[in-house]
C-alpha cells in the first residue's frame, strides 16, 4: 500500500480530525483524503513527518503565517524528498509569492520551475505562469449536501468565515440600510469571536441587531433554516485576496439562500446569481427583498453540482495516479 503524508500546520491525532479544523482551505481539501475513494492508500495528515522512508506522495498544505517553528522543519522535508526523486505537490490556495509574509518566504524558498502546483482557482493558476510549469487547478469542493431552496422574508441575514475576513464585514456595516429593523448573525471562528470582542466599536445603524456564534457545520445549517439570506463582503482590490477560491460562494448557495457578495473572479462563474454587495443600490435591493434571487440561486445550484466531494476527491486521485 502506497503512503500518502499532507503536511499541514496542525498536529492531528487522526486523519478524520482535520475536518474539524477552521481553516476552510485545509479542512475542505486534506479533508477529501478521507474518503472511501482514497482507501487503497495509507493517509497521514500532521505537521510532522516520522518516517519519510515510507511517503510516496508528499502534498504540502497552505503555510500557517504564525507557524515559524515549521519553516525549517517543512522546507527540510521538501529537500529530503526530492533528493529521493519522490512526487511532491504544493496545494497553493493563497498567492504569497510576492509578499513578505512568513508563507511568502517559504514559497520563494522550496517553489521550483519543474514542481506540481496544485492551485485552487484559474486566478492563481495564472498568477504562476509562465515561471512554474507544472499548473494544476482542482477547485474546492462543497462541503455539505445540497438543501432546498429557503425563501424567507425575516430581515434575518448569515455571515459565516474565517476570522481573516472579519475586516470586510466591519466596512461594510455602517453602509447597512436603515429603513427597517434587521438581525445579523456573524459566525466565525473563536479567534474571530474574540476579535469582535476586542474591536473598537464600530459605526452601526440602530436598526441592525448582531448575534456571534460559534462557526461549524451543523451551527451553519440550523441558522440557514433561519435567515433570509448570506452576505459574503470582500475587496476585489486586496491583493491578500487575489485568487481566492469559490468555497464560501457554493457553500452559500448549497445553503439555498439568496447571498450578496463582492464579486471575485473565481466567482464569476456565477455572475448575476448572487446580488453586487459592493454596489450600494443593488445591496439595498437584496437586503429589502432576497426573495427576488431565488430562481437565481436554483440556477447556481445546478452548477454546483460539480463540486461534490466525490468528484473533487476524484480530480485528486486522477492526479496522483497519473504521475
């Protein structure tokens, strides 16, 4: 039986443990090697390796950017396996390379021209040509089953994510409509709670009323059956963001709400099935009325049938067996 090791900066007692992690672009990719389809192979997911005699294909997870005691460790591992001539593959979800970030120095450090590179989205695949010749895209899957359609008109609204994309939330709150009464939820991480918490207030409108929850799957899909709709706030313009993957999009409509979101190119895909959240008039318009997405949302859900697990966890195998 051939081995499979990802690297990833959490230690995990048990492959299945990643899927508990927050980290949306590790616990949704690594995550898929858990499967059914992946049991002809023995799969170690940890940030350490304990014998890398036995790995036959060694996948890199994204760099954590407070994780400095992995750089050495990680960048020795890489040097070890390719001195054995043994498939490594880099699963590049953020574009560091030209940033002077921890992550961006370990990029620059173990990337070369030949290696495969993995990326998540066509953005970021062409922000490594030409210089990398070896551009994989295998996109995120879709973590939860398909729901139906809700059409709610509650003035009740979701925000779910990762504790990095709080800041756009705050910007976008004091641009909230005041022509009547609406209820936030925010669900993110408990760093990301406690970074609310921290905040210095911010301008909000009275009419709006904030509730912080706990993010996890089953916290996402009970409130779903709540609220009339997602919002997903970002900046097109951050370059923290270039190339960022589709995950919270599908997820949302895999939700079956109507959603507003800034409209990154890897969500364009879905161009005019989601309201412009950057612009003022047409955010206004969803806020008053979701309802008017919803046909929008039941042509977005036929796309996202392609991004199951079963059929990303397959563009994985295909990969490792090809090489």
């Amino acid at each position: 039986m051939k081995n499979i090791h990802w690297l990833v900066p959490f230690k995990i007692n048990q492959p299945d443990d990643v899927k508990n992690l927050n980290i949306a672009s590790i616990r949704i990719r690594a995550g898929l090697f858990t499967l059914p389809i992946f049991k002809g192979y023995d799969i170690a997911i940890d940030e350490s390796i304990f014998n890398l005699n036995n790995i036959n294909y060694l996948l890199i997870g994204k760099f954590a950017g407070n994780r400095e005691d992995l750089l050495e460790r990680w960048c020795e591992y890489i040097k070890l396996q390719r001195n054995k001539g043994k498939a490594i593959y880099f699963d590049y979800t953020d574009d560091h390379l030209l940033r002077e970030t921890l992550p961006g120095e370990f990029y620059r450090e173990v990337l070369k021209e030949d290696d495969q590179i993995i990326a998540s989205s066509d953005t970021l695949k062409k922000s490594l040509l030409p210089k990398f010749k070896n551009v994989s895209i295998i996109e995120d899957p879709i973590e939860i089953e398909i729901q139906k359609l809700k059409k709610n008109r509650n003035n009740n609204f979701l925000f779910f994510g990762h504790d990095t994309n709080l800041k756009y939330l705050f910007r976008l709150i004091p641009m909230w409509d005041s022509s009547r009464e609406y209820n936030l939820i925010i669900q993110t991480s408990q760093r990301g709670l406690e970074l609310i918490h921290k905040q210095p207030r911010f301008k909000k409108p009275a009419n709006l009323t904030i509730q912080l929850q706990l993010w996890s799957i089953p916290n996402m899909l009970n409130v779903a059956e709540l609220v009339s709709g997602i919002i997903i706030p970002g900046d097109i313009t951050d370059n923290v963001k270039h190339g960022v993957s589709h995950n919270r999009l599908i997820t949302a409509f895999a939700l079956g709400l109507p959603t507003a979101a800034s409209k990154y190119k890897s969500y364009l895909e879905f161009n005019n099935q989601f309201a412009d959240i950057d612009n003022p008039n047409e955010f206004k318009s969803f806020l008053l009325n979701p309802t008017l997405y919803s046909s929008r949302v039941e042509m977005a859900q036929k796309k996202v049938k392609q991004y199951t697990k079963e059929s990303i966890a397959n563009k994985w195998l295909n990969l490792l067996e090809g090489n």
